[in-house]
C-alpha cells in the first residue's frame, strides 16, 4: 500500500487531462476483470434504468467504472496539489454560499457520486466542517484518506459509532455537516422509500438531524467538466420547508432529488454499491440470483 500511495504522490505533477485518461483507461481494465462489481452495476441500472438496451446499460457500467477509477487516481490532486491549483480546477456553481451556512445550522447533502471528495475538498477550503467517516481497512491508506480529507481547514470526523447526538452537537455549535445519504447500511434508522421507483432501505438521518437541530439542507454535487478540463461543484439552493412533519415524506423528497442529479450525470453515480442490498420481509435479493438451472 506505500507503493500505491507513492505512485498517487508522483501522478499528482501530472496534468489532469494525461491524469484523467490514465485514470479512464484502467477503469476500463476493471470493468473486464472485475466480474463481481460489473454484476453488481448491472444490476442496478437493470432495477433504475428498465428503458434502456442491455447493451446501453452495459456501456454505461463502462462508463462508470471509467469513472469511478478516474476519481481515485485523480484524488491525488486533492491530497497534495496546491490550493491554487485546486481553485483553477474546481469551478463552483454558483459561488460558495459561506453567509448562508454561517447564518444557520447547515447540512451540506452529498450523495454517492464518484467525485464526492471533489465536493468536500472545495467545501474543506473555505469553512471548518464535520462528515462521517468510515476506518478503512488498510493503515495506510485509512492515514492518507485522513490526511487528505482533513488537510485544510480543520474538520471533524464522526463514525457511526458516535451516534447522531455528536453530529446534532456539532450542528448546534455552528459546524456545518458534510452528509452522505444514500447508502444501504441495513434496516436500523431506515425506511424503505421508492429510487427509481424500487423500494430502497434509505435512512431517515437527514430528516431527522435537520428537524432536530433546525437546520437547513443544502445539497452539493461534484462532476467532472468536459474533456478533463476539472470539475465542477453545484451548491444547490437550501431545501424550502424541510423536512416538515412527516419523516418518510421528505426521505422520499430527497430521493426524488438524487434520482434527478443521477439521470443528470448516471455514469458517475456510484452503481458499484448494493444499493438495494436490504430487502423488504420475504423479498428475495437483487444480487444473489441462482445461475440459470440451478435448483438453488
């Protein structure tokens, strides 16, 4: 794991665009070798995306794996070039609201798309912030991702563990949170709400956290530019009248959004994750079909 982050070290000198391409090229590799992730992508855009061919959808999967591999080697940009490089790539739609999040508690919703670090890296250099933050497996790396995320203004990183009440602490103590909403992690502080119209374990934090600490949700998404220009951060306008009375209401008004930002970029939606992994009593899953002819 030294090697590999050396290797990221020394790419990063590299122009984005000989960068990007490197980044596309072993995306396509992956995609060939990867069978299990490849069926796993397959299988979502078969669930979301019912009109298109199977051989669209086959090169959509390309296309993501192309992707997500560009957004990995390409973090290296994000963890060790300057802030003045940084600023030439990041183009910010529209300008960051900084009076905005001052104003009130904020939570700054970024959904799983493949340039997500992109949106907390911009984020990162103008105003202290917190996230959620998963240990990884790999000391190296886990220290690496630590430092790059954490490399600008000073920023706070919550497990799971932590529970919700150190993430409403922060909130109320004026620290904005970087949220991911939109992963399976089970039934536990989930409801089961429609994306792309498949009903989908989706937890209520968001909802939650913003009814309880009063704040406003305001959505941020990170893409790449054409021709491996950069990227671009859209801050959205805060959410009117969220998340109201009804829980389930608005965790399936913010499905609804997310689902508009997919068909918007759908190759760099993160595809590769068991998305509709949790499964109502009685439903079989999506991802463990039996082979054609097996009993099983």
């Amino acid at each position: 794991m030294r090697l590999l982050i050396g290797l990221m070290w020394l790419l990063h000198w590299l122009p984005l665009p000989i960068l990007g391409r490197f980044g596309a090229g072993i995306g396509n590799i992956l995609f060939l070798v990867m069978g299990p992730r490849r069926k796993i992508a397959l299988t979502n855009l078969r669930l979301c995306m019912p009109e298109l061919t199977e051989q669209q959808r086959r090169t959509l999967a390309r296309q993501h794996f192309q992707a997500y591999s560009r957004s990995v080697w390409e973090r290296s940009i994000l963890w060790w070039a300057s802030e003045a490089r940084l600023n030439r790539l990041i183009k910010k739609v529209p300008a960051f609201p900084g009076q905005q999040i001052a104003d009130k508690p904020t939570i700054l919703l970024c959904p799983h798309f493949v340039c997500l670090d992109v949106a907390g890296a911009a984020t990162a250099m103008e105003i202290e912030a917190s996230s959620m933050y998963v240990q990884q497996k790999n000391a190296v790396f886990d220290q690496a991702l630590r430092n790059g995320r954490s490399r600008f203004k000073p920023s706070r990183l919550f497990t799971r563990q932590d529970g919700i009440k150190t993430i409403l602490r922060a909130l109320r103590d004026g620290l904005p949170y970087f949220m991911l909403p939109d992963m399976d992690f089970g039934e536990k502080d989930a409801e089961f709400v429609p994306f792309f119209g498949v009903p989908a374990a989706t937890l209520t934090a968001t909802a939650r956290l913003a009814m309880a600490a009063r704040a406003q949700v305001i959505p941020v998404i990170a893409t790449f530019l054409p021709n491996y220009q950069g990227w671009q951060v859209t801050y959205y306008p805060a959410w009117d009248d969220y998340p109201g009375d009804d829980v389930t209401a608005a965790t399936r008004r913010m499905n609804e959004f997310i689902e508009e930002r997919v068909r918007e970029a759908p190759a760099e939606y993160f595809w590769t994750h068991k998305r509709f992994k949790t499964r109502p009593a009685g439903e079989a899953s999506f991802y463990n079909q039996p082979k054609q002819g097996s009993t099983a």
